[in-house]
C-alpha cells in the first residue's frame, strides 16, 4: 500500500471520521438527508464537546533504576 510523503493528517481525518460514523450513524436507518444532517451535526457536537489533542506515537520508556550501577555479590 502506498502512503504519500508528508500526508499524515490523512490517518488523523480517518480516525475522526471512523469516530463520527460510530457516533452518528450506528444502529439507526434514516428517512432522508434532514435526519443525516442532524444526525452528523449532533455527533460533531458531541464530539467536540470531548475533544481531547492527539498524541502522536508512543510514550517515552520509563527510565532503568539500575543504570550504571554495579553491583557486587559475595
């Protein structure tokens, strides 16, 4: 699969669009595009409402305790 250079805020539009299609169109049927439009508009609202930033990778190691330290046994 190809990924472009400097497109990595493609992976962050797929997951808020992963999230609002879970928050507006899971487990309902609509009868026109009103009721999409109200639907979406209120699961971006709510999405919003608990918006949180993004952190990017993964969390830093924790540091060993027993660096450089040496040990003798007798």
């Amino acid at each position: 699969m190809f990924i472009p250079v400097r497109a990595c805020w493609l992976n962050l539009a797929e997951g808020w669009w992963r999230l609002l299609r879970r928050a507006a169109f899971a487990g309902q049927t609509f009868a026109d595009a009103t009721e999409i439009a109200h639907a979406v508009a209120a699961a971006a609202t709510q999405l919003n409402a608990h918006a949180q930033p993004w952190v990017w990778g993964r969390s830093p190691p924790q540091p060993r305790t027993l660096r450089r330290t040496f040990v003798y046994l007798l």
